[in-house]
C-alpha cells in the first residue's frame, strides 16, 4: 500500500543562531552566579544552557508531514479531501498573509525565521477554518506532494 504519492517530510528546525543565544544565556547565568563560587557558577552554565537549548529544540521541532491522504502540521491532522488550492508564497507575500491579509479563523502553523509559506484553502463546509497557513521552506514540493495525495486519494 502506497501512503502517499510524493512523500513529504518537513521539521521547522529553529536557526543556528538559537543555539548561540542558548550558549549565552548559560554563560549569563553562569556570570550571575559567579560571586557564589565555581561550583554555582557551573551548575548555572549547564543548567542555563540546557534549559535554554530545550525551549529551543521544542519550538523548533515542530514537524510538517503528508502521510496517508492526510496533511499533519503539529498538531493538525486534516485529509486531504478537505482541502483545495495550494498557494506558493514569498517572502512579501507571505508577510502580508501574516499580517494584514490574515483572517483570524485561519489555522496558522508560524514560524517568523522561516520567510516563505503555503497557503491552503479548506474546502470543507463543516469546518470553519477557512485556510492553512504553513510556514516552510519549500513550499513548491508541499504543494505538490499536497496535489499528488489529492489526486492519490481521488
């Protein structure tokens, strides 16, 4: 049994950059603890460090995934069948359905250092959800692993 025709896996991973703020905010824990002794000042390092690399870790593992006729973003399962277009944003674009374009019934899956996304209706009438809003970073081979599974799943 196939799952799906074009398989697709994302995880919204957080930047490199999240990994050096996680290293600073132990090195400032560790200086806050510094008049208290090495062995304070260590534990403050460890401790801070790990606690700051763990909160970014979980928001950035987060995954986006088409499996079996359906598209998982968190925690969101929706079948395939309940969706319609796809819509491949920009950077600007996507900004703007962030921001001003954006309606507040929409189920939004945001990552604000991931500047590009993918918009997709819901054509379900019993859902009040009136679009996806995906942040990725390859939103062409979303949108058409979300078409292989529609036409997959027809």
């Amino acid at each position: 049994m196939q799952l799906s025709a074009t398989p697709y896996e994302e995880r919204l991973t957080a930047p490199r950059s999240w990994w050096l703020i996680s290293l600073l905010v132990g090195l400032s824990l560790a200086l806050i603890l510094l008049p208290f002794g090495t062995l304070p000042m260590l534990g403050g390092l460890a401790g801070g460090t790990a606690v700051a690399a763990t909160m970014a870790s979980s928001y950035g593992s987060v995954r986006i995934r088409v499996v079996g006729g359906s598209l998982i973003a968190g925690d969101a399962r929706i079948p395939v069948a309940a969706l319609g277009e796809a819509e491949v944003l920009d950077a600007e674009e996507a900004r703007a359905w962030r921001t001003h374009k954006a309606d507040t019934r929409a189920f939004l899956l945001l990552r604000a250092y991931i500047p590009t996304a993918l918009r997709v209706v819901v054509t379900d009438p019993e859902d009040p959800t009136p679009y996806l809003y995906l942040s990725t970073r390859e939103p062409e081979r979303l949108a058409a692993a979300l078409a292989a599974a529609r036409t997959a799943a027809a």
